[in-house]
C-alpha cells in the first residue's frame, strides 16, 4: 500500500511538472502513513515545542512532495526532546492536552522533512492567546461607544498600550485586555490614538461580534501597581503556572531550580517582554529531574520561594529563569544581621563599662597613693 501511494504521488508530481500546475487538491490522508513524518518534523522544531498526545486528522495534498496539516491534541514543552512519539505518557495528559495545527511539507524520495508551523487552535468555548494587532480593533470599537457599556459606573478608559489580549470563540468573541491607559470622561475618549498624562494598569473584558457592529463592555478594572512598575496578578492562571514549570525546565542543568507545589501571589513588569515574579511553596529540583514530571517535595520539607521569570515578546518565545530566592535564608541571614548588631552593641557597652573599671580603678589608685603620702608627711611632722 505505501509503495503504491508513493508511486502515486510521484505520478501525479511528474503529470503536474509536465502541466504547470499544482498537482492535486486536498483529501484527508491516512493518519498510519502520515505519522512518521509528523515525528520526524517536530524533532526539527527550532521553537515552540510541542507533545502530541493523539493525531484527530490530516490532510495531504501532492504538491512537489506532499503537504501535511495535521490537526492534533497536544501540550507544549519546553524543549523539542520531549516531541517523541511516546512523549505523551510524561509530557501530556489527555486532559491537559489542547487543539494544535502542524503544518509540514515532506519529500518521501530523499527522506527531507520541512515544519512550516505549529499553531494552537482556538476552540469554540476555550480560551486561548490572541493577536494584540488583530483584536485592537475590536477593543477600540468597543470602549469608544457609549451604546457599548450597559453600566454606567463601569470606567471609560484610554487604552495606550495594549499589553495582552485573551480570546474565546462563541457567536462572536469573548476578549480580556489587559492594558496600560487612564480613564477619560466619555466614551469618545477612548477613540484609537488617545493619549494619557499618566497610565496605570487595567483588565478589561468585552464581547465583541464585528460583522453586527455589535460590542458589550463587561468589565472595567483597575489593577493593583506595586512599586517599580509592578503589578499584581489577583487569581494566578493555569498558564502562569505552566510558565513556571517551562523556564524550570528550559535547562535542566540549572542548579537553581524550584518545583512549586504550591502558588502564594505573582506580580509581573512590563518591560521588552514581561518579568514574572512568583511567590511559591517548593523544594529546590535535582539536576536533570523534568519540573513537569512532578519532583519529590512534601509540604513539610517545602520552603519559600521568590522566584523571577523573564519571557520575551513573540508567541513562540520560551520563558527563561532570571533569580531564585530562598526566603527563608533572607529572613535567616537578617536575624543574623541583627544578632550581629546586637552583639556589637553589647560588646560596645561592655567596651564602655571596661573602660569605666578603667578609670575608676586609677582613680581609686591615685587617691589611695594620695592618702598614703599625706600620711607619711602626718608622721614626718610628728616628729
């Protein structure tokens, strides 16, 4: 059977060549036969890794080769070693796995393999990342009309920055921005190309359905900013966690690690990418030991971590570890600042109080050689 799909696509490659065009359509392939080059692609992925649990579909067109699109439930990793075929059983549970679409070219003749894309999908009913310059526009169309807000106590904010977007398919789009900007009196002042005096942090959700004209602000909220253009994260998401394991994971090598088992708070930056500050309960990982396997670490041998994570801008940009900070050795080491201040300020009182001895002493000597003499002249005078 692959002999005679081999020879078949070679046929209708030879028969396009001859006519100028593309050879064939899109059918739906025989996901056996297909397999393999899907492997053999994703071991060359250069950026965003992923483990594919199991393969719904594919479709194959004879191109000058064959084109694949695969259309999969995977997880993402954190490095193309865990792309193996039977990565699933560590990497990727069927109830963490999500949709994904694997676009590659393969070249059966000479074996060569081209990955053109991994793409995760959006699901109707499932959140995912959105395009900040595609749904821009349905942010703006939203907050500069009055008719969007069904509320009157929600802001009307200018958005000058648009940090993040999230997205969910219904009949229509769910959107959650977070945004840097400030609020302004109307709705029209919220137009695209608003500017702001000062901008602070806020999440804003709406829906938006473009071809009815149609958008709902939901929610206006102003976040907490903490000192150093910081803010603070109120409900820490499945993906900020998997964030976590993933720069834990980007270098196994790495001795300071953490395996979390439990989240406390997070606070992020917005600078050339995004630095992550997580507060967690852990132990300190094992070389070599993968963060997202799980590690040995019990509540009772737990510590606390400060943990800062660096993730570039890009979608396929991998999350990289910047600091890790025992806190139980920072508060440690300043009780033992304090005890050696106190133990310099004792031995400075005792220092004071020698000294006192000191002077006390010479001066109970010189008045008792004083007495001595003024006797010795008493007698000298009796004489």
């Amino acid at each position: 059977m692959k002999t005679m799909r081999f020879s078949a696509a070679v046929a209708a490659i030879a028969i396009g060549g001859v006519l100028g065009g593309v050879p064939g359509g899109t059918s739906e392939g025989n996901i056996k036969e297909a397999t393999p080059w899907l492997h053999k692609a994703l071991a060359t992925a250069k950026s965003n890794f992923v483990c594919v649990e199991k393969i719904l579909s594919v479709d194959e067109q004879v191109v000058s080769g064959m084109h694949y699109t695969f259309h999969v439930l995977a997880c993402p990793v954190a490095d193309r070693a865990y792309s193996t075929k039977d990565c699933a059983a560590s990497h990727c549970a069927s109830d963490a796995a999500s949709p994904y679409t694997i676009d590659l070219y393969a070249t059966p003749w000479t074996g060569a393999v081209d990955l053109k894309s991994i793409d995760a999908e959006v699901s109707t009913g499932g959140w995912g990342d959105g395009n900040i310059a595609d749904a821009s526009a349905d942010l703006y169309a939203a907050m500069s009309r009055s008719s969007s807000y069904a509320d009157s106590s929600i802001p009307r904010v200018c958005a000058t920055d648009i940090l993040r977007v999230r997205q969910q398919v219904v009949a229509g789009m769910n959107y959650k921005f977070d945004v840097e900007g400030c609020e302004v009196s109307t709705a029209l002042e919220a137009s695209i190309g608003c500017t702001c005096d000062t901008s602070v942090a806020y999440a804003i959700s709406l829906f938006a359905q473009s071809w009815s004209q149609t958008y709902n602000v939901t929610s206006v909220t102003r976040e907490t900013r903490l000192v150093g253009g910081w803010s603070l994260h109120t409900n820490i998401l499945d993906e900020d966690k998997a964030r976590f394991v993933a720069a834990m994971d980007a270098d196994t090598s790495n001795p300071a690690r953490v395996c979390a088992i439990g989240f406390l708070s997070l606070q992020s930056q917005v600078v050339a990418g995004t630095n992550y500050r997580y507060h967690v309960d852990g132990c300190v990982a094992a070389a070599g030991v993968v963060v997202a396997n799980g590690c040995d670490c019990t509540a009772n041998a737990a510590k606390k971590f400060e943990v800062t994570i660096f993730e570039p801008l890009g979608a396929d940009a991998t999350p990289s570890l910047t600091s890790v900070v025992d806190l139980a050795r920072v508060s440690l080491g300043m009780q033992s600042h304090r005890s050696v201040r106190q133990s310099a300020a004792n031995l400075g009182l005792l220092a004071v109080l020698m000294s006192g001895v000191v002077v006390v002493s010479l001066v109970l000597v010189q008045k008792l050689r004083r007495s001595q003499y003024e006797k010795l002249n008493v007698q000298d005078l009796s004489l």
